[in-house]
C-alpha cells in the first residue's frame, strides 16, 4: 500500500510502480482532498488513519501489509 505525503497524491508513486517488476500487486489511495479523491469537511490526521485503517482490513484481514 503506497501512502504518500500531505502535499503529494498517489501518482507521486507512478515511478516506482512502473520500475518494479510485474509480480508486485500496488495499491495507491489518495487521502481525502488530495489528487482525484473526494473533499470532506474535516481533514484531521486521525480521520485519515481511521480511513487506512478500514482500507488495511479490507485489503488483509488481520494480516500485515506493507506499507510505502
């Protein structure tokens, strides 16, 4: 999972997707208000892990992901 920082969007991560081989399976999520994600009133830090933290057990259901 590629999480990238407060003033970047997960095309930030484009370049390395493309140099890595094609075995690796990416997800790139765009925080709330960020590259081609949706706005919402409150961008708190807290309600962004709340999000990556439903994202990861969706994704991995009590498992470990990487995180980038």
């Amino acid at each position: 999972v590629l999480v990238h920082g407060w003033m970047d969007m997960s095309a930030t991560y484009q370049f390395l997707v493309d140099a890595c081989r094609q075995d690796w399976h990416f997800v790139g999520i765009d925080w709330a208000g960020h590259g081609q994600s949706e706005r919402r009133q409150s961008y708190s830090i807290y309600d962004f892990m709340v999000d990556l933290h439903f994202l990861l057990e969706h994704l991995s259901p009590g498992e470990a992901v990487p995180l980038v």
